[in-house]
C-alpha cells in the first residue's frame, strides 16, 4: 500500500557523536550479527530512536545543528509508519507557525534532524541512567516525564485521582 510522503528521498540524520550509542540500543545491526535483546536494546529501528529524539528536543523547543551528520536512512522509511508523516509536518507548523512549511519538506526533515540532536542526548542518558537494563531505565524516565506532565497540565483538584 502506497502513502502519502514528501519526505521520500531526504536524509535522516544523527550527529556521528551518538552514532555508536544509537546503534547498541538498536534491535537492527547495521554492521551485521545477532540481534539484541529487547531489554537491552529497545528500539527495533533506528527511526525508533530518531523519532523519540525529535519529540523530546521539540518538548525542549530548541534546535541543535547537526555539524558532522551521519546518515542512518532515508525518509523512505518513513511511509512504513504514515502516521509520523502528519505528525512530523503539525510539528513543523506548530514549531514555525507556518502553515505553509508543508509546502517544503527539506525544511521540515532539516528541522526534526536538528530536534533529534537536541534530544537525542537526552534519550541516551534515559536509557544509561538507572540500576535496570536499558529498556526499564527508559520506561522510567519516561514515565517520570508523563507524571511531571500531568501534575503540570490537570488542575490541583485532579492530581493524583
């Protein structure tokens, strides 16, 4: 089945500084070999990582340039999942304010590559910190992040029931 997706040709990118990182908590081997465990190595696809790293330095609002950028893959992969084709553009056009950035596709990938490598650390460090495997550290932090949310968002009178 075909899907919508400007994004088909351009380049997804990570900085070369997290490349490493990135593929040990990969259930994909780009070099080759067996496949980890899940526990160990909880994302299945490195789009998995990339697209987490992207919604964390958009929560941060912030955008990092990518100076030596390692290409994992093209947005080909990205029409497997067509719903992170609608969310990529409203996340454009929510960071920008410009509706009309869907228009320009090169403009949006530049800038979920540039919010990756904002939160791309933050995603390795959730994933190292804690006295579990990766994937429970992970699951920690996270959850920590939806509380914090929720207390944030839900009126005094509704937190915690």
């Amino acid at each position: 089945m075909s899907y919508y997706n400007p994004f088909q040709n351009l380049e997804l990118r990570i900085p070369e500084t997290y490349r490493e990182e990135v593929d040990r908590f990969c259930q994909t081997q780009p070099g080759g070999g067996s496949r980890p465990s899940p526990d160990d190595s909880p994302f299945e696809r490195q789009i998995d990582i990339w697209f987490l790293a992207v919604c964390l330095g958009a929560r941060k609002g912030k955008r990092t340039k990518v100076i030596k950028p390692h290409r994992f893959i093209t947005g080909e992969l990205i029409s497997r999942d067509p719903y992170r084709v609608e969310l990529l553009e409203l996340l454009a056009i929510s960071f920008t304010k410009d509706p009309w950035i869907i228009e320009r596709p090169s403009e949006i990938i530049d800038l979920a590559n540039e919010l990756a490598a904002t939160g791309l650390p933050e995603v390795i460090g959730m994933l190292n910190e804690g006295n579990a495997k990766p994937i429970w550290n992970l699951t920690d932090n996270i959850t920590e992040i939806f509380q914090d949310v929720l207390k944030y968002e839900r009126p005094a009178d509704q937190v915690g029931g």
